[in-house]
C-alpha cells in the first residue's frame, strides 16, 4: 500500500481475507493511536511496513525533490537520525523493503539502509533522477 499513515482499518479488512499487505508509511502523519495499531498489525504478522517519507508534501525522506537534488550527507544522516528515533520510540520493526516515494533516492542513503537491515529497493528510475519531471527520467531495465 502506497502513501499509508493510517488509520488501518483496511488492513485488518485484507487480513480478513488472508491478505498480508506491506505498507509504505508517511510516518510523520501516523499518530499515536494509529501507531499502536501498526505495532500490533506488524508485530503479530499480518502487515509488513517500511518509511516510504516522511510526509505528503516535498520534504521527502531520501531525496529533495524541491531541489530535485540528493540531500547533503549531513542533513539525509539527519532524516536517518529523526526516522530511527521515530521507530525506536514506537518499537516498529521495518521490514527488508523500502519503497521511496516516487522512486526518488540518493545514493547516500543505501549505507542508512543497510544499517536498518533493507536488502530490497525496489524503483522505477536510476537513483538521483527524478521520476515526474520533464523530459521523464528513463525507467530501469530489470
């Protein structure tokens, strides 16, 4: 599921029909109640959950889409630093995906998500290009 910050309703709903679902978490907007349901969602197996960015405006977690550039190294430490304390303080396990928000990723994050265990990555365009733009950036040939 794309662009989740909950409430997860419709995650129980796919459960219910034997559906595990991975969710793409805004993880800003997950407040407090709806992130005690995502715990117990994530931690009793019925939904998987990765940090997609950080909100739904232009501030995203692994790239400045503003300025259609990567982060400075010191201020994507910084979202690494601000998106593990979120996970820490709310006991969240992330799961071995991250799905970035529009494919969009600089090539100083792969260390930060080494470091929280991601192994998959899956985009649709090279890392530090942007997929909505004019001319659009070539997909990636798998």
């Amino acid at each position: 599921m794309d662009d989740v910050s909950g409430p997860f309703d419709y995650v129980h709903a796919a459960n219910a029909v034997g559906f595990k679902p991975f969710l793409a978490l805004f993880h800003q907007l997950v407040d407090e109640w709806n992130t005690a349901d995502l715990r117990m969602l994530i931690t009793n197996g019925q939904a998987t959950a990765g940090l997609h960015s950080t909100d739904n405006s232009d501030n995203f977690l692994y790239f400045n889409h503003a300025t259609r550039q990567p982060w400075p190294d010191d201020v994507q430490s910084n979202n690494f630093y601000q998106a593990t304390q979120w996970l820490t303080n709310h006991a969240l396990p992330l799961s071995k995906i991250c799905a970035t928000h529009w494919s969009e990723i600089g090539l100083n994050c792969f260390a930060g998500l080494k470091a929280w265990g991601v192994e998959y990555v899956p985009i649709e365009v090279v890392p530090e290009t942007i997929e909505y733009s004019n001319p659009g950036a070539p997909w990636v040939v798998n």
